[in-house]
C-alpha cells in the first residue's frame, strides 16, 4: 500500500480525477487572498475548512502533507500551504496559478496604499491612522510571538537556549543575521539525530560553518544597481525566513533599515501596519516598502523575489516528502530554525516597540491590543487594526496640534 502511495506522487492516475476544475480552485483563492484576513494560521484554517471539510475537493492527508511541507520550508507558510494544494491535482500549472491568485489581491492593495502613502504621507489623517496602527502592531506582534513560544519551543532546554540567543542577537544588532539559523538547526539536527559521517567530517563542517557569514558579507559589499539589490535582499529573505509571515519583519527591519537605509523606522513601522490591514498574506509588507524605495518596478522585484523561493521549495520537494519528511534528522533541523525564527521575532517585538511606542497613549494602545488578543482568542486582528486606526484619527491631531 506504501509503495503504491509513493510511487502516485508524481502523476495522477486517470482513475483519480479531481472532483473540481482548475479554474474553479484559481477562482477559490482569488477569493481567500482577497477577503482572508488573520495571518498565516488563520488562513491555512480556513483551507482546510473550505477544501477539505465542505467542498471535499482536497483529502485530509493530502493537506496535511502538505502543512508539513509549508512549515518545514522557508518562505510563509500561507503561500506555501496554497501552491501545494495547487498542486496536487494540477501539478506545475496548479502551483503558479494559485499561487499568483492567492497573493495578487494583496499585492495590488499593499500598492495603491503604497501610492497613497508616498502622495499624501505628509497628511494628518494618514500620520493619525499609522501612529494608531502601529502601536496596536506590537501588541499583534508581542502575543503573536508568546503563542509561538509556548507551542514550539516548549521545555526543552536546547531549544530555550537557541531562542534566548537569538531574541538578544536581534535586540542588540537591530537586525536578523540568517546563518544563525541554519547554525541553529544544524545545532539540533547533530545533538538530537548525529549523521553517520559527522565524527570523520567534523573539521570539513567547521570550515563550511565559519565561510557562512564571510560570504555574506562579501554579498552585501557589492555596490549593485538598486533594482538587483532589492532582488537580492528580498530573495534571501524568501529564502531564510521559517513560519508565520511575521518571521520576515526582524530579517526586513535588518536589511531595510539598518544595512540599506532604504527606509526609516518609521516608514518601517508604517510598512509592516499596512500588511495587517490588508488580508492575504501579511509577508505581503515586502510590496509595499519595494513601492517606498523603487516605485511600481520596486515593489513587484521585492514581491517576485520573496516569493520565487517559497515556490520553489514547495514545488521541488513535493514528490519526495511524503518519503523523506519523517525522518528524524529533517525534524530536529526544522526544529533549531523554528526556535531560532521564533527567537528574533521576540526580539523584533522590544526593537519595533522602541520605535512605535513614543507615548502613554501608544503604549496603552500596544498593551490594550495585547490584552484583548489575550482575553478573547476568536477575536480577528483586522477589527483592532481598525479600532486602532480610529483612536488614532482622534487622538493624533488632539496630541500633536502646533
């Protein structure tokens, strides 16, 4: 029964037919990328909602095969989840199409605010909506990163200390350095599944280890064209970035701001509070500082190559995980990534809290959107956005009137 699973991996069987056209399924995610609001998680629910448990048109194994796939890879996890179930039915041309559908309606939002944020930035109303929004932001953020904690890192000390490392890695540096956590997964893979060769290979991986971050920076001194180095930038950040879309925020701030100095803090700020505003895929803020920095051409680079890794590390894989998935070594890598992931978006928390908390009333904004969240857990994240952004309309101009 195993092998004949397997081996129906790569091609569909004519007996098997999909009980749903490709288009009908294209038509499904235009849809969810549009009106789907609260995060990754929440998004990949109302899949299985939708999918599996009243339209039936995808299995239970199937999706969850392919929730593993998304959160062993990089890349955000929502996009992901939608390319596989994209393809398996439809293969390839199942993957693109859906992948597309689901972030297109997000990225053509995130670029008309980016539009009307570079017009009439300087505008009362839109500094009021921000300075509202931002604060909330942290809050979403704060708990965001407490769930986290508490459900992957848990009580093992191996993990704890891989988090604590790089929670103040980030509070201090101010940005994500991204061979930390394949150090970290590699950290966890040895100490808990040891490969066969590590004993004779040892010096050879303390070499590899050690050219990590040389390379980097040998990357990072090349005076490229500013549509190349967004390209660049944003691709290793498709490719480095573990779990929810939030995991991307401590690694943009990092490149964005402190190494490039495309934006400032507070454009920053600004950028991840217009991803919580529109629904789709909330990594979708790369769009919109691609918008801040190069325009039109800029945002669709950053967007294109955020996203190219994550395709391709589902695509690739996919007729070979349900082989390889299991094994003890992959799950002990992806469980260094995700503590070191969860690590600095704990850190990003305290590193943007700086920046977006300048007063009493954002702070109690920040700790009001924390304290909900944490009382009522059905409560949508859009609906504090909002709320948030109509205390700021109120209280901006009566705080700041000259």
């Amino acid at each position: 029964m195993n092998n004949l699973q397997q081996t129906d991996i790569p091609q569909v069987p004519a007996a098997e037919r999909p009980a749903y056209s490709l288009w009908q399924l294209i038509l499904y995610f235009l849809r969810l990328g549009t009106l789907g609001f609260g995060g990754p998680v929440a998004l990949a629910g109302y899949m299985h909602r939708d999918l599996v448990d009243t339209r039936k048109w995808i299995t239970d194994a199937d999706y969850k095969e392919g929730l593993a796939l998304a959160q062993l890879a990089p890349g955000p996890l929502a996009a992901q989840l939608a390319i596989y179930l994209g393809y398996v039915h439809y293969r390839i041309l199942g993957a693109t199409l859906v992948g597309i559908a689901f972030v297109l309606p997000s990225f053509l939002m995130v670029v008309a605010l980016g539009y009307a944020y570079v017009q009439f930035g300087g505008l009362t109303w839109m500094q009021s909506v921000f300075y509202g929004v931002g604060a909330a932001v942290i809050g979403i953020i704060a708990i965001s990163a407490y769930k986290l904690t508490t459900k992957s890192v848990g009580k093992d000390k191996l993990l704890w200390a891989i988090y604590l490392v790089l929670a103040a890695v980030t509070v201090i540096t101010e940005s994500e350095v991204a061979w930390l956590f394949l150090a970290a997964g590699v950290i966890v893979w040895f100490w808990r599944a040891p490969p066969k060769w590590l004993r004779r290979g040892s010096g050879l991986n303390a070499v590899a280890a050690a050219q990590l971050p040389m390379t980097s920076g040998i990357a990072s001194a090349v005076d490229w064209p500013l549509l190349t180095q967004i390209g660049v930038f944003f691709a290793k950040a498709g490719a480095f970035v573990f779990g929810s879309g939030l995991a991307i925020v401590p690694f943009l701030y990092g490149g964005v701001v402190t190494e490039h100095h495309w934006l400032n803090d507070k454009q920053f700020v600004d950028a991840v509070a217009v991803a919580m505003i529109t629904p789709g895929p909330v990594v979708m803020t790369v769009g919109f500082i691609g918008f801040l920095v190069a325009g039109l051409s800029g945002a669709s680079v950053a967007a294109l190559a955020t996203f190219l890794p994550c395709y391709l590390f589902t695509v690739i894989p996919a007729p070979y995980f349900k082989k390889y998935g299991k094994r003890p070594g992959i799950i002990a890598f992806v469980d260094g990534v995700t503590a070191a992931a969860i690590g600095a978006i704990t850190g990003a928390v305290i590193v943007l809290a700086k920046r977006s908390i300048v007063d009493i009333p954002t702070a109690l904004l920040a700790l009001g959107t924390a304290v909900l969240l944490w009382k009522f857990k059905k409560l949508p994240e859009p609906v504090i956005v909002i709320g948030a952004a109509l205390i700021g309309l109120v209280a901006y101009p009566l705080l700041h009137h000259s």
